[in-house]
C-alpha cells in the first residue's frame, strides 16, 4: 500500500480521509488497498483498490465511489460501492 500526497492534511482533507475509510470498513474491509492519497488537481482524498474501485470524498464532503473507464478515460461517479462493482463489471465485459 501507498501513501500518496498525505503529509500533513488540512482540515477538509482529514474528514474526507475518516469518512473513505469509514466506507472502506463498513463496504469492502476485504479488497486490498492500493494507494490512500490526496489528488490535489480534483481536491478528493481517495482509497484506490486493487479491484478497481477508488473511495472519494471532496472537502470532507459525503463518500463517491469512481470507477474509471481506462480505455475512454470516462471516470464514473456511483452512490454506492454496489453500484460501483456493477459498473466495473459492465466496463470489463
């Protein structure tokens, strides 16, 4: 696992990284993760795992789950983790 852009969290960030790992507990404690970071372009502290699926949140705000179309770069912003293993399943079809 890889800690990406984390060094000293603002405010914000530091809710974000609570409610994604929240998520991660509460949804899929059973994927590995990849990378926990801070993507400063987008303003989202993530989990990426493994599977494909990456746990968001902007500014402390409530959780995403992104799936990430790489062959068009679409990224996909679901409600739910279920929601968000569907869409990955339809993208690798």
């Amino acid at each position: 696992m890889e800690i990406y852009n984390l060094d000293n969290p603002a405010y914000c960030e530091a809710i974000g990284l609570s409610k994604v790992h929240e998520a991660y507990a509460n949804e899929c404690v059973k994927e590995e993760i990849m990378q926990i970071g801070f993507n400063e372009n987008s303003g989202y502290v993530y989990i990426a795992l493994e599977n494909g699926v990456s746990i968001c949140s902007m500014l402390g705000r409530e959780v995403e789950y992104l799936v990430t179309d790489f062959e068009d770069g679409e990224e996909h912003f679901l409600d739910t983790y279920k929601e968000a293993e569907e869409k990955l399943e339809l993208i690798n079809q």
